[in-house]
C-alpha cells in the first residue's frame, strides 16, 4: 500500500467519511472533524507513519490537504 493510500485511509477510517469526501475535508467542516477527532486523527497519523507531530504541526493539520504539507515536512512523501 503507498503512502497516499495509507493517509487516505486514515481519513476514511478515523472520520468516517467516504473516498469522494477527501479532497473537501476541513476540520470542524465534518461531524466528526471536531476537536476529539483531530486528536484521533493525528494519533492514527503518528502511529501509521511513525512520526511525531509537534503543536505546530497539529495546528496546521486543518484540512486533507494541509495534512499533506504537513507530512511533507516530516519526510513523509505522499
């Protein structure tokens, strides 16, 4: 499984939304993209790439895309 697919899935998962509703997901756009499911969200995305996001990045991590730049950063190529 790439990368892209991994992350993908992390977001299906972790916020129960379907494939078609990646690419607009924002935070607090979606029921369960409030602040529980960031924390949620970014725990499955530490685990899954073995990273650790610190508050900046947590921060920044406000929508699918942002998340891409944000594991960019970390040398994570998606």
């Amino acid at each position: 499984m790439s990368n892209l697919e991994k992350y993908n899935e992390v977001f299906i998962s972790r916020l129960r939304i379907s494939s078609e509703q990646l690419n607009s997901a924002q935070y607090q756009s979606l029921a369960n993209w409030d602040s529980v499911g960031q924390m949620a969200l970014i725990a499955a995305m530490e685990e899954e790439f073995n990273v650790s996001f610190d508050t900046e990045d947590i921060l920044c991590f406000t929508s699918y895309e942002r998340g891409k730049e944000v594991l960019g950063r970390l040398n994570i190529n998606l």
